[in-house]
C-alpha cells in the first residue's frame, strides 16, 4: 500500500515537475536524518527501525540522480543523529536506543567503532543530541549530550578521539545543545536551544578537551546551527559574527537550512517550499514551491551545486533538482 502510493505521487511529482521546469522526485523513505558526502557523491540517511526491513536500522547510501538506494548497513538500534565529515569518507551516527555513536566507512559501507557518551549519577546514560566532526581530522568528533530521563536535557559537550572522550567538558555554565564546527578545528559554535532566553558560545578545543570562550544572552533563534568559515547560520533565518557572536542580518525564512557554499546561496526547506537567499545580499530568489509536499522537515542535504535532499517526518524523501541552475545561483541582488 506504502509503495504504491509512493509510486503514485511519484507519477504526480514528474508530471507537476514538467510543468514547472523543475526536477522533483519523491519516494517513500522514512529516514531520521541526511547528509552528503562530497568524497562519494553520494547521500546518506538514518533510518529507524519502524521502517522494517530491508533498511530498518541502517544507514543507506542513496543515489542524488535518482533516490535509488545503493548500499545500506545495519548500525545498531535507532540511528537517528548524522554527521559526515568533510574531508573523509566518513560518517558518525548517534544511536537512540544503544546511547552511542558508531563510526562507518562510507567507501566500504562498514559499521566501525561504536562508543558510549558517559553517564551521570542519577540520569543513567547520555545520548547524542548533535554530532559535529572536526575539520582536518575525520578522526575526532564533537557531541553534544542529553539524557531521557529530566529536562533540561543538556548533559555537556564533549570531544571524542576514536572513541576516547577528552577530560575537559563544557559544562552547565552553558547549553549548547546545538553545535557546529567551521573553518577553524579549534573553535566550535554551540546555541541553546532548550530555553527560550538561548545563549549563543564560542569554545575551544584543545588537547584537554573543550571550554568555553565566550557566551552571550542573543535574540539568534534556532534548532540546528551550521557555521561557513567563522559566521553562524541558524535555521529560523539569523546570522551571526562568529567572532563576536553579534548578530549579522537576518533571511526572511525558516526551516531545515543549508548551505551551497560555492554558489554563496542559504538555502530554507519549509513546509512546503525552498526559499534561496544570497548570503551576503540577503536577496532572495523566486520561492520554489515543493507541489504535493506535506509534513515538517526533519533534515536536509545539498548534494552538489543544484541540488538539495529534504527528508519530511510524513515519511518521504524529496529531491530537488534545480533548472539550469537558475535557483541556486547566486546571481540575485
């Protein structure tokens, strides 16, 4: 039943694609997270356990041409947090019902190293809220932790070496519940995202581990965080100084943002849309409706420099291939 409808709206989205001089193509695809590599060319998603076989509990290797699943391997009970490095063929997925994380060789399509995130006293074991992976050294990995049991959530962040945690935490003084890397591998971005008052905070990584640096009371308002070079993206449209965590401008957008970094673009997939925007100008593109698109976006991947993956908690995948490039270019004021 599942496959037929997906096949049929499918039909639909090839039909309303013609008529609008887009490339969509959905497929049914219930997937937590996704991410792309550019070692592979490849996108990656986890997918739960409720999915069934054959995928349940995977992360899969999926084809941007045409959302064919090429590879999938089994990494353990309820993958949902993904992050790829982006220097290696490498992915780190946090496992929700193991409270882990597994390393896997996306060359090979191999689970690797699986670790724990530690335990409190009273909270038993931590989970992977986000994962973030060091620039320059596939090797190393930021994550920032929760627990299940008592809110707020926030359980630190810490740096993970193959597996070994390093001594020094960020701790409680601040709820960086979301985190980024960018260009530098010592400076990670992190925003509280657990209290309506958030701070944003610069941290340092060091051989010892991580500490804070700086954190301020901002307005900079988000769920995930991306950082390009030393500027902070939020996914409900703010932008700020990653230097001194002052707020840049603001995209008249929100959704599952990203990022095409050589076109300049800021790309939001909402609801039922993508909205472009020039990164510096703030000028934004025609809005590119998604027709027949229905849910909230979970997560989203640029797969090269036109196109865009957008993964819908109603349990689709969509593709979005751009026409002759005109939306993600950055050609607009």
């Amino acid at each position: 039943m599942r496959a037929d409808l997906a096949r049929i709206i499918s039909l639909l989205f090839v039909a309303v694609a013609s008529a609008h001089a887009q490339d969509v193509i959905v497929t049914g695809l219930s997937a937590n997270s996704i991410g792309y590599s550019a070692q592979t060319g490849m996108l990656y998603a986890t997918i739960p356990s409720l999915a069934g076989l054959p995928y349940g509990n995977n992360l899969i290797e999926i084809s941007p041409d045409d959302l064919s699943v090429t590879r999938g391997v089994w990494v353990g009970s309820e993958p949902g947090p993904l992050a790829i490095s982006p220097d290696a063929p490498v992915a780190y997925v946090g496992l929700s019902g193991a409270a882990s994380v597994r390393a896997v060789d996306l060359v090979e399509m191999t689970a690797g190293l699986q670790f724990t995130l530690g335990r409190g006293d009273y909270t038993g074991a931590f989970f992977a809220e986000q994962i973030a992976v060091m620039p320059g050294d596939p090797a190393t990995v930021a994550v920032s932790r929760r627990n299940i049991t008592r809110s707020p959530r926030f359980e630190g962040v810490a740096i993970y070496d193959s597996g070994v945690m390093r001594p020094l935490t960020a701790g409680y003084q601040i709820a960086a519940t979301a985190i980024a890397f960018g260009s530098d591998p010592n400076l990670l971005f992190g925003l509280d995202t657990q209290d309506t008052a958030g701070s944003l905070s610069r941290m340092e990584v060091s051989a010892s581990g991580v500490s804070v640096l700086q954190a301020i009371s901002t307005p900079f308002a988000a769920v995930t965080i991306t950082a390009v070079g030393s500027d902070v993206f939020g996914n409900f449209g703010d932008v700020a100084d990653g230097q001194t965590l002052e707020t840049l401008g603001h995209y008249d957008a929100s959704g599952v943002e990203t990022i095409v970094g050589p076109t300049h673009s800021v790309i939001f997939a909402n609801n039922a849309s993508i909205e472009v925007f020039n990164r510096y100008s703030y000028g934004a593109a025609p809005v590119v409706t998604l027709y027949g698109a229905y849910g909230t976006p979970r997560s989203a991947a640029a797969c090269g420099l036109d196109c865009l993956a957008v993964v819908y908690d109603s349990g689709y995948l969509f593709l979005f291939k751009n026409y002759n490039g005109v939306v993600f270019a950055a050609d607009f004021e």
